[in-house]
C-alpha cells in the first residue's frame, strides 16, 4: 500500500515509512530499530522529526502523513486541500495506521 506525498505526489510504501526510511537518519541502528517499536505518537517527536527533516521529510500527524518528500521539488509548497483531509483522516483513525493507509489510498491520497 502507497501513501502520497501531498507537496509532490510521490507515492511512499507504507511499510518503507514504517520500519526502513528511520534507518536513512543518522541515528544508530539500535536506536532506529527501538524506534520501530514505539507508539505512532511518540515516533514523531521533535528529536525524530529533526532527523527525518534532515534526510527531506516532514511528517503531519502521523508518519503516513507524509507532507515534504526526499523527492520533493526545493520550492514546491504543500497542497493545502489534501493537506487537510490527511490531517481529519488521522485525526479520526488515531493510531489506527492501517486504517489511516487504507482511508488514504482510498482517496489517492
Ligand atoms: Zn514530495
């Protein structure tokens, strides 16, 4: 399953989200697999957002909220519409990330 950026529309594997691009950070490998395990909530914190930032994304509320991509053009801005529908999506399904990656799939989101 797919969820896309909403600045460029380059689709991102769900599962790639998940458990493999916190590997591209530079946090240690132990570190990075603990962050696999904790809640969605807690898994963007400021100390986890700076890292993702720093390797080009940036994530709404939840990491399959994704809202600037690696392959995002330098000065393309976010699409404020679906930027909005991500963000109710997320915050009706709560920590439910298959129900959040189905929803947005649905929608092409
Ligand atoms: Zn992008």
């Amino acid at each position: 399953m797919d969820v896309h950026c909403t600045t460029c529309g380059e689709p991102w594997d769900i599962y790639h989200l998940r458990h493999d691009a916190i590997f591209e950070t530079d946090l240690s490998h132990a570190e990075a697999k603990a962050w696999t395990e904790l809640s969605p909530k807690i898994k963007l914190l400021d100390r986890y957002r700076g890292k993702f930032r720093e390797i080009g994304y940036e994530f709404g509320n939840s990491i399959l909220n994704v809202i600037r991509c690696p392959a995002c053009p330098k000065d393309a801005q976010p699409d404020p519409d679906k930027a909005a529908l991500k963000a109710t999506i997320v915050e009706i399904l709560g920590d439910d990330e298959d129900g959040i990656a189905a929803t947005m799939e649905d929608h092409g989101l």
